[in-house]
C-alpha cells in the first residue's frame, strides 16, 4: 500500500531500515516495512546453460580468475548482477572469444584485488605453473585492476614460462553495455595466442575502443582511478599492441618472445617486507616501526632522498639486518644518491639504489629476493640487476 | 469522428529538461553547445547480450555488434562523467527539489528512499549504455480527473549530431519524466492535458525553455488495436494530429487484415536470391547491391502500397523492420516499376517467384547474403503480423514531421533496468517534504495580473507565459511601472525581433537600466526601440544612451528652438521662411533625431514667423 494505492513488487533487499521493492515499472523504491504484505516467493527460473561448441583446433588457452570480472550476467526480475567465471558464461557474453582459442576456466578466488596477499599470489603462481606444465598456449588472469600490477610483477618474478601470461580486467563494470570488459577479454586472448613471452598486463590504450597496449608486468602502473585506458608502461614503452576489432597483434622488438625462457617456478616470497613514501616532516618513529623487517623499500623524493633527520634511523636498520631499498616517488626517472650529501650519506648508511624501479615492484621485488636469498650481499646485488625487465640500464624514454 | 465508438485510451509521458545549474549526476553546467565547438572525440562499441536486440537472427545480430560504432564529441564543458570514464556525483539535489515541487504541485506521494537505476538504452544516446533514472513521486491528479502515475528524475541523453555521433552536451542535464495513467479519449483531450502539464512545469521557474527541451511520447491504443508509444512530439500543437494519424494508422491496419482474410493471404518464408536477374540493371542501389533477394506475399498486391496515414503505406512498415538488419530499405512491386527497375525486370521476378496477380514480391538489396536474409526475415515477421489477430503490433514509434510515424523497436518490457549502485539512495523525510513549497501557477499568475496592474487578459497570459517573466517580476519589485515593462516586453521586443534586431543579446540588467532610466526621465520611452538595437549591436548600455540624444519634452524642444532662431536672427532676417529648411537641420542635430521631425518643423515655423514679425514691427 502506498501512494493511496496497492501496488505489486518484488522484495529485494533491507536498506537503512527501508524495504527496497522492484516495482512492475522496474523501478525499485525504499519503503516503509509496514507498507509491505508478503504475498509469495518468486517463481525459480533455472539458468539455462547454454551450450557453447570450442573449435578444437585452434590454440588451448586457460583463464585463471581470481575476481575481476571478465562477464557478468544482470536478472532484470532483481536487477541483480552476477559475474560468470565458466567457459560457457563467459563464451556467451564474448561470442568473439571463441573465434581466437579454446579455453580451459580456473576459478582461484573470487575477491575484490585489494584484498589479495602474497599467499594468493604464491596460490596463483602454482595454478599457472601447472597449466604451463599442461602444455597451453598462453595463460590469462583476470583480475580487479587495482592491484593487478602488483600481481603481475609478483608472477614475473615466480614464474619463467615458455609461454604469455595475460592479466586482464575492466574499469567499467561488465554489467554495462560500454564495458571495457569485452575488448580486454578479446585483445588479452590475442596477446595470449600471440609470439609474446612474457607476463603482461593488456587493458585499453586509450580512452576509445581502438586499441589495447601490451604492457609488461613489471613496469605498469594503474594511473588513473576510472579511466579505461588508466594502464601506463612506465619508463619503457610498452611491449605492443592489439587492434580491435581486427585482433592484429604487434609486437615490440624488446617484448621477450614465445619460447624464449625454460618453464619454472620459485614461488618463496619473504612477507615481511614493507613500502614506506617519505613525506615533509616524517617523524624518525615512523621509520623505526619497520624494526625486525627483512626489506623496506622506500619511495624517496626526487633522485631518493629522505630528510637528514632519518638518516640515523635508516642506518639503524641496516644495522639490525633490514634490507632498504630507495626508489623514486616521481615514479619517472631512476634514483641516484650520489649527487647531493644526503644521498651519499644513505648510501653511507647502507641503502640500496634501486635504479629506476617503479617503488610497488621493488617491494614485490624485495619479497621474491629475500624469500629466495638469505645473503644480504647477494640479496642486494640481485635487487640492482634486472631479472624481469623491472630495471633498464639506460632511461631512453621521457616523461 | 466519433472517437469514444472505437475506444481510444491515451497517456503521455513528458519530458522537460530543468534548468538547474549543474548536471544531475556531475558537476558539469547544463549548457548546451554548438557541436563545431568540440574540442575532442571518441568511439565505442556498445555491446549487448542475450535477446536484448528484439528478434532479429543471431548470425545477423553479431554483424551488426561489430558496425555499431559509436563517436561521440567531447566539449570543454564536458567531463570524464559524460565519457564514461568516471562515476557518477551524487544525484543533484537542486534537481530533486525542482521534482518535489513538481510533485507537490500535482499532489504526489513522494518516494520515502529514491533508488537510482539504470536503464537500458543501446542506441548509443548513452555512453554507458544506460540511462540513470529515479522514480520521484506517485499518484497526482489531474484538473480532467485523470492521473499522473509517477514522476521520474533521468539525465538527458546524448544529442546525435548525424548517423552514428553524438555530442556529448546534453548527456546528464536533468530530465523530468511526467507519466500520465491511459486517462484520455480524444486527440484534444491529450493536447490540452499536455499544455496543462507544460504549464505546471513552467510555473516552477526552473524549467528549461525553447526548442526541444521538452518533449512527448503519447501511449495510444484503440479497441482491437494496440499500445503504441509515438516518441519525441516536439511541437505541443501537433499532439492531437499524432493522435488522430495513429487512430488512422491502427483503424488501416485493422481492414488491411479484413481484406487479407478475405483473399487468404498467408505469409511464407520462400526468399530467393534473384540477384541474376538484375546483373545489367538501370536501377543504381540494385546495381550496388552485393546480392539481391526476394519474397513473395500471397495476396498482399494493392495491400503493400496501400496507404495507412498520411505518406505512409504497408509497405512502409515492411521497410522499417527491414532496416533493422542494417539494410536501406525495401521495394515491393505496389510501387514498381520505379527507381530505375523496368517493368520487365519485374515480370522477370514475378515469374522467377512464381508469383500470381494477387501476390506481391519484396526485394531488399544487401551487402551480403546474410543481411538479405535478415531484412526478409524481419518483413516476414511483420507481414505474418498484418494477417494475424493482432494486426497491429505493439511498438514504439518515432513522429515524424507533419505527425505520422515510423517504427523504431518493440515496445520495451520493464525488465530492462537494474540498480546504479554507484548512486546512493537518497532520503525524502517529512521534514523535506513538507518544506517543499508550490508556487502559484502561471494561469493564477496571468489572472493576478489582469486585476492587479490593470494589463490586458491576453498580453497578462502571454506575459505570464513569456521566458521574460522572472525579469517582470524583477522590475515591477523595483518600482517599475507594469505597464511599461509589459510593453517593452511584449510589443517592443516583437517588433524589434521582426526587424531581424538580436534582442536576445540584452540582458536582463540592460532591460532594468533602459526602464529605470525611462522612470527618471533620462530618456524617452520612445527611445527605447533604438536604444536596444544599439545594445544589440554589442554596444553596452551607457554608451548608447549617451549617444543617442538625452530625448527633449516638447517644453524643452521649445526653447532649444527658440534660442537657435534667435542666435541666428540675421540670417532669419534675410531668408524668412526660407531659412526653415537650413535650420531643421541645425535642431535635428541638436536633438540627435529623438524628436519627430514634423514636430520641430512645426515649432520651428511658428518661431521663424514670431521672429521675422517681430523684427518687422
Ligand atoms: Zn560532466
């Protein structure tokens, strides 16, 4: 009753003490509970599952999820959204998908990204493995794109693989007809079929559905909050690019090719590991609760410095065992501690340049390294040299 | 026509842009521009899945995925909002109050939690590929005792400047979407429940004004008939015509059946490729084509081409269903031999589909087989329609000009809307409704000010009614006189509009500033027409009031004319009345043309003959 008038509606859900009803016009309103008589449950009706033929001939693929939605599917009775993770599902939202490969679906998780950990990343490295071992053709992982390069970089420094390994994910939610979701999925399986050999992130290049960018893993970075093409290869251009809708994939020369590395995995991690941005003013205290830590990477300002004021700080943890790395919070450009007094006075201290790292990869880095090398001087050195394309020796791009 | 014999209903829903100051779910302005003015542009695919697209094949709804591009053009005054590449602002709550007004002033419940949703629109008016909508306000009444069902708040959609682009301006400025319950009966019934409507809508003041900020989709059905959504009438004065073409339309269609049964006319798929046939035709889209098909209606011949509403036939219809398939259209032999095909080229198709003198053939031209099945496929569909108990379809329809209509898509279910969970609900509690006061109406208004300044009824109406009402308001608060305003407003303005003067361009201040100055006696209300033509020429106010002359009372005139006859004496002496004409020039300049001529002339001739008689005596 409502409105002076009795009206039919689906019950949906309880909203701050408000009875949300659907109404027959679709439209959903906040009612008083009162308002409201329940009458019956709405009639079951049974997801058909579609049948969808996979062309045996063309490439194996395996998509491992982990969240991100790469097709979701809307009941307009509820106006609820699901997100399909089954071969099926997902070949019925991209029909096109199945013009590029067959493909083989491993649900891993199903969390928002900014609830992933290390131990998922380790969990996630063992499936790929495995599907590498299997003998695919390419991997792909979807994921919540913000901390996708986080995992991208930590599965670049686990796995070697003979073969790509494609994150993909969507900006704009795959319920809505604009998503992003379908021609990342399409341009992702193209990547994962192409000569690549290497982990990468491929999302929109621009803000147009024209083109996606073949970025590598470990020198990606989210740049933008909602944008589609907020993915940006940092410091090297990136590996390639897909065409859309043709799927014409180029390559880079300096993308790492199919082939090219052995299959295998090292998939220790060392947690205990922290990132710290220094800041105007940042208290000494701040710095001495990493005590006990294995790694800290700090993003310092400008060529890498942090105020003298910490310095002692900093000195103490080296002392005490603490691997510290400096990178640069102007994300552009790589680190260099030798041109002012304060920067020779941290590598005095025991800090590690870490070149032109991107700061979040250096802390995945710092976690691989120490999980796999108990030598502080080895470890150190193996935080300066280049395993992954996370360091270039020589900064040939602009901004 | 007896219009209660054939059982029409009718509502209609009316959209009405408000004229808040920001969009409804960003912080853009709500202003419109000129799509020259585009300072970027993008392009995307809009996707749909499952049977969201009506009943067209599956092989042809893929091709017709990967075609529908759109681009859209992005503006200085444009954000990622409008891009799609940023969620949505909170709902605007200017706009809100505008609606609970509106919902007061028709005497609504209004929605204790407003839910956002989203509704589907894939016709790449939305970059999304949904439009956000609120369900408002239920239950007002109307003065014919007829119903508002619900009031909604939507953001406009997305301008197409031609084909597939769209200008991205208008996407998200408030929409005010007033539902009216299927409670009207004549063509003229809807029409003035509309202007009442629009009225009520005006009477808030925050209203958007001028072509196509408001705008009609009228419901219409009648016995045996069926529902029919016409969108996007325009013009207020056409709506009764809509309705009475579409009366027209559902009435034809009912008989066309009549006649079909009488002929047993039935609808097969028996499509054919013919393109053979036409390998050395004259016809230049057949000559195009990549291959041809056609199809035969039993019984159907006279029937295609027969006409249903004004420039409008059967065959119409087939065309519109056709083109869904991505195909120009269709010809059918009701009205070959025409655009280049020969009759002999049709009795060469006729034979070929063994057609007999009832039946009548369908070509479509197409750019691959595919799509040639699909459009004979679609007006296989609608042919079946014509002989079935349901000859008219439910549709929705858009208006075309003059008032008849073409076929756009099935009519919508309501099941295509979900929730946009990036808006939060927001809460109507008592204390905002009861806060939400009504303003007086606009036809109150006009009465009011017929009595109470003494105005004419029509010119207090058309007052009332006029875009310059807030700025009449604002003058008669500062002592101006109605009168005075009114005229500027209402006559002058006409005039000066007619001339091809740019009133628009005189602000609401310069208006205020010509009147106050008119009250002080700085000018002359008869200076007023070249006084805004001055401004319209982009000249400000002060300026042209110090050019044109401080306009003389006739007291003045007089002695301004006085003292230049008398300077002059000599030479009034020697010429007489002669010295007139020489002398008119001196005084019009003087008084820079703001006095009639023939008056100086007048004043002028007595003062030259007061001189010369005085000098002789
Ligand atoms: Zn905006």
């Amino acid at each position: 009753m409502y409105g002076g008038k009795t009206r039919k509606g689906i019950y949906i859900t309880e909203r701050d003490g408000m009875a949300v009803v659907k109404l027959d016009s679709g439209y959903n309103i906040g009612v008083d509970p009162v308002s409201c008589a329940f009458s019956g449950h709405l009639p079951e009706i049974p997801a058909k599952k579609p049948d969808v033929p996979q062309k045996k001939d063309l490439p194996g693929l395996s998509i491992v999820s982990t969240g991100g939605t790469i097709a979701s599917r809307i009941d307009y009775r509820t106006g609820s959204v699901t997100s399909q993770f089954d071969a099926a599902d997902i070949l019925t939202a991209i029909p096109e998908l199945a013009n590029v490969a067959n493909y083989r679906t491993i649900p891993l998780a199903t969390i928002l990204s900014e609830n992933m950990t290390p131990l998922i990343w380790q969990e996630l490295a063992r499936a790929i493995c495995e599907e590498i071992k299997r003998g695919v053709d390419g991997v792909i992982i979807t994921h919540g794109t913000d901390t996708m390069a986080y995992s991208a970089a930590a599965i670049s420094f686990m796995i070697d693989s003979p073969v790509p390994i494609v994150f993909v994910g969507s900006q704009r939610s795959a319920d809505r007809p604009s998503s992003d979701n379908a021609m990342n999925a399409v341009c992702a399986a193209r990547a994962a079929t192409s000569d690549l050999g290497e982990v990468a992130i491929v999302m929109h290049a621009t803000t147009s559905d024209d083109t996606c960018a073949i970025h590598r893993g470990t020198r990606v970075r989210k740049m933008h909050s909602s944008r589609r093409d907020a993915f940006r290869s940092i410091g090297i251009d990136p590996l390639g690019s897909v065409a859309y809708p043709s799927g014409e994939v180029s390559l880079e020369e300096h993308a790492v090719r199919r082939g090219c590395r052995k299959a295998g995995i090292h998939d220790k991690l060392e947690e205990h590991c922290g990132l710290l941005q220094f800041y105007p003013g940042m208290s000494p205290d701040l710095l001495e609760a990493y005590e006990g830590c294995k790694g800290l990477v700090i993003a310092g300002t400008g060529l890498g410095h942090v105020s003298t004021t910490l310095i002692p700080s900093v000195r103490g943890l080296v002392e005490d065992g603490t691997l510290v790395v400096m990178t640069t919070q102007c994300m552009q450009g790589r680190v260099c501690d030798r041109v002012y007094d304060t920067g020779r006075d941290l590598l005095a201290a025991g800090v590690i340049e870490g070149g032109d790292m991107l700061p979040e990869v250096a802390l995945v880095k710092i976690m691989w390294v120490l999980g796999n090398e108990r030598d502080p001087e080895r470890a150190g050195s193996l935080m300066q040299a280049d395993l992954k394309g996370e360091c270039t020796r020589r900064s040939t791009h602009g901004l | 026509m007896d219009y209660n014999a054939i059982g029409l209903t009718a509502g209609i829903e009316i959209h009405q842009q408000l004229n808040t100051r920001e969009k409804l779910f960003c912080h853009c302005l709500t202003l419109l521009r000129n799509s020259a003015e585009h300072s970027g542009e993008f392009f995307r695919y809009l996707r749909v899945t499952e049977s969201e697209m009506g009943e067209i094949d599956r092989a042809a709804q893929e091709e017709m995925k990967r075609e529908r591009k759109f681009r859209y053009y992005t503006y200085d005054t444009t954000c990622l909002v409008e891009n799609d590449e940023e969620p949505p602002a909170p709902m605007n709550d200017e706009a809100l109050s505008v609606c609970l007004t509106i919902a007061r002033m028709f005497g609504m419940t209004p929605v204790r939690q407003v839910h956002t949703m989203r509704k589907l629109v894939i016709d790449g008016s939305n970059t999304s590929g949904f439009q956000r909508t609120a369900l408002v306000a239920l239950n007002g009444a109307l003065p014919n005792g007829g119903e508002i069902e619900t009031i909604c708040l939507e953001e406009e959609a997305a301008q197409r400047v031609k084909d597939d682009i769209f200008s991205l301006d208008r996407l998200g400025i408030p929409l005010i979407e007033i539902t009216t319950s299927p409670c009207m009966h004549t063509p003229e019934e809807v029409q003035q429940v509309a202007e009442y409507i629009g009225m009520v809508l005006r009477s808030t003041g925050k209203v958007k004004r001028g072509i196509g900020t408001i705008r009609q989709d009228v419901n219409i059905s009648i016995r045996g008939g069926s529902r029919v959504e016409i969108k996007g009438v325009q013009e207020l004065d056409l709506i009764a015509e809509v309705v009475r073409r579409e009366v027209q339309r559902q009435e034809t269609l009912l008989a066309i059946r009549e006649k079909l049964l009488l002929r047993k006319a039935s609808v097969h798929d028996n499509a054919q490729d013919v393109t053979d046939i036409f390998t050395s035709t004259k016809s230049t889209v057949l000559k195009k084509a990549k291959r041809i098909y056609a199809l035969r209606l039993d019984g159907f011949t006279g029937l295609a081409g027969y006409e249903i509403q004004p420039g409008r036939r059967l065959g119409s219809e087939f065309s519109d269903y056709a083109k869904k398939c991505g195909v120009g259209g269709i010809f059918h032999t009701d009205e070959l031999p025409a655009y280049g095909i020969t009759a002999e080229e049709v009795l060469k198709v006729r034979t070929h589909m063994s057609a007999c003198d009832q039946d009548c053939i369908v070509m479509v031209a197409a750019a691959s087989d595919t799509l040639a099945r699909c459009a004979l496929h679609q007006v296989i569909g609608r042919a079946q329609l014509a002989v079935s108990e349901r000859p008219v379809p439910e549709e929705t329809r858009k208006m075309l000009e003059g008032g008849s209509s073409a076929y756009m898509r099935p009519l919508p279910g309501a099941a295509r809307m979900y929730p946009e969970t990036d808006v939060l609900p927001v809460i109507i509690d008592d204390e905002r409704w009861n806060a939400t006061t009504v303003p007086e109406l606009l036809s109150v208004k006009a009465q009011r000010f017929a009595q109470e300044y003494a105005i004419d009824r029509n010119y207090a109406t058309r007052l009332a009614l006029s875009e310059k009402l807030p700025l009449f308001e604002r003058a008669l608060a500062e002592g101006i006189k109605p009168k005075l305003a009114a005229f500027t407003i209402l006559s002058t303005c006409t005039e000066l509009r007619r001339d091809g003067v740019a009133v628009e361009k005189i602000s609401d201040e310069d208006y205020l500033a010509t009147w106050h100055a008119v009250e002080s006696g700085r000018t002359a209300k008869e200076a007023i027409p070249d006084l805004f033509k001055g401004i319209a020429s982009g000249d400000s106010f002060e300026n042209v009031i110090r050019k044109l002359a401080p306009t003389v009372s006739s007291h003045e005139l007089k002695s301004i004319i006085h003292k230049i006859v008398a300077d002059r004496s000599e030479f009034v002496e020697q010429k007489g009345r002669a010295a007139l004409g020489p002398l008119m020039g001196v005084v019009m300049t003087e008084v820079r043309g703001s006095v009639d001529g023939k008056i100086v002339s007048e004043i002028l001739r007595k003062e030259i003959d007061a001189a010369f008689a005085g000098k002789r005596s």
